[in-house]
C-alpha cells in the first residue's frame, strides 16, 4: 500500500510537502503536474443526477467505503481491479501519471472520490450549475482514530 508523507526529512531537517491552494484547501503537488488545470478541470466539472461522491479526510477509511459502495451499486459483485481503477480520485483528474479511468466517459452512475471538503464539492458544483441534485457520502472519523492510523 502507498503512503504520501506529510513531512520529508532532507539534509536533516524537516520540510513539509509542498502544496498549492484550491477551493481554500491545501493539496500536494503530487496530484497534479498543473493546478490551474486542475482547479479549471473541478470547476468546470459536469455533474450528473446520479453521480456519487465519496468525500473523505484522507486516512479515514476511504478505501473501505468505497468497496463497499462499488458493491452496493453492483449487486455485490467481487472485482479484482484495483478500487483505483473501478473508482476514480477527483483530483488526480488532471495528472498525466496516474493510471484510471477518464472521469467524463464513465457509464452512469459515476462513483467519484474526492479528499475535497464535502462543502468545496458543494460550493463548486451549486456556483456553476446552480443546485443539482447528487448524491455524496462524506466520511467522518474520530481525529484520534485518524492519527494511529497513519
């Protein structure tokens, strides 16, 4: 399993990983090579009635909750691809280096995961097309539980 660091030890001192602003929130740059196409890519996103959004804190069980929602929504059926490939990450939309499924084309109903706040995903989607009804799941876990996990 992949783990980011959240703080890279070079030359013996401590650096935090280097981030850019979207929607208000900090992501790392390795989402994205350009974060002016990804903020333009979410802004600009197309949403559908029965899209859904699996919005988390990372580290809080978002892998599980996505597996047992792709099951949900495919009458429990057992798929051996990776969730990254069956559920793509929002904001890695835009990176050229990361292997899923392109967003738009996916078969209704998209099932999207974002580590976006529930309200940027919100905000976003009710300032550009105005309310439209989806669905988004989002995902809370006790802060405590969230550290050990790390």
């Amino acid at each position: 399993m992949a783990s980011f660091p959240v703080f890279q030890e070079i030359e013996g001192e401590w650096t935090a990983t280097k981030t850019f602003e979207i929607f208000g929130l900090r992501i790392p740059v390795y989402f994205t090579s350009d974060p002016q196409l990804l903020y333009d890519f979410i802004a600009n996103f197309q949403t559908k009635a029965d899209d859904v959004f699996i919005v988390s804190y990372p580290k809080s069980g978002t892998t599980w909750v996505q597996e047992i929602v792709w099951q949900i929504y495919h009458n429990g059926a057992i798929n051996s691809k990776r969730i990254e490939d069956r559920i793509p990450f929002m904001e890695e939309a835009t990176n050229p280096k990361a292997s899923q499924p392109d967003i738009k084309t996916l078969p209704s109903p998209r099932l999207l995961k974002s580590h976006l706040s529930h309200d940027a995903i919100l905000k976003v989607q009710m300032r550009i097309q105005g309310v439209n009804i989806f669905t988004s799941l989002a995902i809370q876990r006790m802060p405590q539980c969230q550290v050990i996990n790390s």
